[in-house]
C-alpha cells in the first residue's frame, strides 16, 4: 500500500493534558509505536495561532500518523494557550510567544516525567521562535526547525543556543514567504552547531505529499537515522 496523505498508520494515541507554571491546562495527544517502546521523541511545537495553526497542522497531523509506525517515534502534538482543534481548546490566551514559554516546558515537563527517551524539539514557524526562545533544556537533544521566520528570535536567542550546544536543523523553503535559504544561512552562521537545508520548490506551508516526505525524511535522519529513508509504501 503507498503512503499517501491521509494515511494513518498503527499506532498507540492517547489524548493528554498539560500543566503549565502559570496554572493553565492545555490538551494534546501523544502517539507512540503500537507494540514497543519509542526509540525517540519528538516535540512539537505549531505555526502562529492566530493564523491557523495548531496542534492538527498537516505536518504534525501525519507525523504522529506515520511515524510512530514508520520509525518507532513518539510524537508529542498539543495546542498551545488559547488555541483549538479536535481535541479541544487549551486554557489561557495567546501571548505573541512570550507566555507560551510555560507552555514549552510543560511539555518538555511531560516527556521527562512520562520517561520518553531522547527527546527532540521540532517548532514550524511560529513554533521555530519558541523552540529558539524556550527550549534550552537539559532534557532536550537537538532542535530541528521547519519554515524559521526568525521575527520573535532574535541574534540573542541564536547566541543562547550556539552557548547551549545542542544540534540544530533549519529546513529553509526555496520561496518561503519569511527567510529563503541564502539569506538563513547568514542568520544561523552564529550558531556553529547549525546546519540549515534548502528545499527547492518547497513554500513556507510544506503543501504537497512530496515536501511532507522531505521534511519527515529529514526528522527521521536525525532522530532515528536506522530508520532512514522511510519507505513509501507499507
């Protein structure tokens, strides 16, 4: 069978809540291998609320559909202050990524008291400006970035993890609406440990089967490199 958008393959899903410092309770769902342990997992954070996005952004929806079966991940989605889906709506409003700090750390809260291994932050817009703000967590393995529009990050936020030290990856679109490729490499040229990669074709929304294998192929061959290039078919 080939794997196509709305495929979704076997998986144990478990609807979540967070807890946040601020007292806030924010919904989610974890997504884990169907009959074994994860390997490594994976943080996500979503694009800009008010513009969309949510824990159910097409990325993340066929993530946690594909890749707990796929690469024995487990995907952490969940809807930051003030934003909806499916799952429901989580307490708190939209705090234009300040307030959303408690947010990431109930989340990274989650996976270490859950003892999910290796865990990775992965941020898609809006998220890539929280995961740079507010994820230099011991806990935290490496980040991978996907469409950085490097507004509410700043060259400060970029020194705080060069300091940090931990792994990062920039998927930059070829016609991003925010930051193409020549223009992020000079950007992240201050975080040593960056790597940014340029995807021809591809726009700020990674629209299309082909741009969501890439970036998934790209998770995968840093998270769990035994398990890359994932197959196309099951």
């Amino acid at each position: 069978m080939e794997i196509r958008a709305a495929t979704v393959l076997p998986a144990r899903r478990e609807p979540i809540e967070l807890h946040t410092a601020d007292d806030l309770t924010l919904v989610g769902e974890l997504a884990l291998p169907a009959d074994r342990p994860p390997v490594a997992t994976l943080v996500t954070l979503h694009p800009l609320p008010t513009h969309g996005g949510f824990m159910d952004s097409h990325l993340y929806k066929k993530a946690a559909n594909r890749l707990p079966a796929l690469a024995d991940l487990a995907v952490l989605r969940f809807n930051t202050r003030g934003t909806s889906s499916e799952r429901g709506t989580s307490e708190g409003a939209f705090d234009r990524g300040e307030g959303e700090r408690f947010d990431v750390a109930a989340a990274l809260e989650y996976a270490e008291f859950h003892d999910l291994p290796r865990v990775w932050v992965v941020g898609w817009s809006f998220g890539t400006e929280l995961a740079l703000k507010w994820a230099h967590d011991p806990l935290v393995q490496g980040a991978i970035l996907l469409s950085p529009p490097l507004h509410r990050a700043t060259d400060d936020d970029l020194d705080a993890w060069a300091a940090f030290g931990r792994p990062l990856t920039a998927l930059v679109p070829e016609f991003d609406d925010y930051l193409r490729p020549e223009e992020a490499r000079k950007r992240f040229a201050r975080v040593p440990q960056a790597e940014v990669v340029g995807v021809d074709g591809a726009k700020h929304l990674w629209v299309g089967e082909p741009y969501v294998r890439i970036v998934l192929d790209e998770i995968v061959k840093r998270v769990n490199p035994a398990a890359y290039p994932l197959p196309t078919e099951v």
